[in-house]
C-alpha cells in the first residue's frame, strides 16, 4: 500500500504506465502482479475476440454495408496479412452494385482490436458526418478480418475519391481500445503507407473523438486542396503531435 508520504502516488495519478511498483522480496508485490496479469489478458482478448457486426451496424443508425477480406478467419488473418487487404469476390460484388460518384468512404474494420471498434467508431462517425455536411459520403463499411490497405480496395470497389479507414489498432498492455484512422486521398489497390496520413490512440482515455475529428478534417481539406495524402500531407496546426504521416499497415 502507498504510505501518504509515498513521493510517487501523485504520479501514478497522470499516466496508465505501470511506475514505482514496489517488490516483495525479489517479486513484485500481489496486487501489481494480478493487475498485469489482467492487462495481458485483455490485450490477448482485444485480438481474438469478433467484432459484433449487428450491434454497430445498429449503432452507426445509419444503412451500412458489411464485408470480408480474403482472410477467412482470425487464425488467418493473423498468420496471412496479405489476405486481410484483398476482399473476397462476394463482399466485391456487393459494394460494386453500390457504386457510385462519392466523396469519401468510411470503412470500420476490426483489425487487431475489435473492443476498439465496437466502443468508438459509431460516436465518432456520428462527429464526423456532422462536422463534413457538404460531402457525399458512401454508406459506411463494416469489414471484418480487415487490414488497413483493405480500405484502398473498398473505395476502389464504391468509386470513392478519398478513403477513411477507422482501426482497432494493436493492443497495449494499457491501451486493449485504441482506434486508429488511416486517410488515403486517390486510393488504389496496391499503395503503401507513405501515401497515406494516420491518428492515432482514439478513445476517452488518448485521444479525444472531438479532437481527432478536427485533426481529420484539417487532413482532408488538406487532401482535396493538394491531391494527395501522406508524406506530402503535413498537420501544420500549431501544437498538434498526434497525426502522423504514413502509418504502420496494420
């Protein structure tokens, strides 16, 4: 237990990282033990557990379009990234019936983390619709076994001009929810991550939904202005260090 004159309870207040533990002996104490345990668990949950399509699809309120990549299941998914970035023929057919001339598409894919898709995609997108009226906007993308360059081939597949991909990125051992964004101006199968801009750490605990919307949008006008995205793409708003140029390929 911390004494009150213990220098580093104010600390551990400011930040989830596991500081100033304290041992038992040799061990670390029982409590700090179980609470890592918990959070490697979670972390191990957050990759293997299924996004539930039908409850977002219900909280988006919105109609949207669901689709599989190649990767027909998490084992493979995990062990074949390439499968996770190609659609299936079933899901292509479907958003080709549904083309058209579109602004912007948003894909919501699981990822490595379906818990962050399933907390923070709908309020997201609810901020983001409301902060970009004048754009026409193709209904929303649920993919599952989803990798983020599966956003190029969606967009491609819906004829839309710039691409939104919304993540469940890699679990951390404080963070097992943290949504990434992933924007690519001009998508089309095959691009890297050079050409495309990404937020990242989403969700009440990081970065604020409001916050990430305002950094998405400076990115698209941005986009839309210059015809391009990523590397050439630069959040140049004074004391933004949360957006990123290019992204990991999750």
């Amino acid at each position: 237990m911390n004494s009150p004159l213990d220098p580093w309870q104010g600390l551990r207040r400011l930040t989830a990282a596991r500081i100033a533990q304290g041992h038992a002996g040799v061990s670390m104490p029982t409590a700090p033990q179980l609470a890592f345990q918990l959070a490697h668990a979670q972390a191990r949950d957050a990759v293997h557990v299924a996004l539930d399509v039908p409850a977002l699809a219900a909280a988006l309120a919105l109609p949207s379009l669901r689709v599989h990549s190649q990767a027909a299941d998490r084992q493979t998914y995990l062990r074949r990234p390439d499968l996770g970035r190609v659609l299936d023929e079933a899901s292509r057919d479907l958003l080709v019936a549904h083309h058209g001339d579109y602004d912007l598409s948003v894909v919501l894919a699981d990822g490595l983390s379906a818990p962050a898709i399933a907390r923070h995609a709908a309020p997201f997108i609810a901020l983001l619709s409301a902060a970009l009226p004048s754009m026409k906007m193709a209904p929303p993308v649920i993919a599952e076994q989803a990798r983020v360059a599966l956003g190029d081939d969606i967009a491609v597949a819906l004829g839309a001009r710039l691409v939104v991909v919304l993540i469940g990125e890699r679990p951390g051992l404080s963070s097992p929810d943290s949504m990434g964004i992933y924007m690519t101006w001009a998508p089309v199968v095959g691009l890297t991550d050079e050409r495309r801009n990404c937020i990242s750490n989403v969700r009440p605990e990081g970065l604020a939904y409001a916050d990430a919307v305002a950094g998405l949008v400076y990115l698209i006008e941005g986009a839309r202005r210059l015809g391009t995205s990523g590397v050439a793409l630069k959040d140049e708003r004074d004391g933004q260090a949360a957006l990123v140029e290019g992204g990991t390929g999750t």
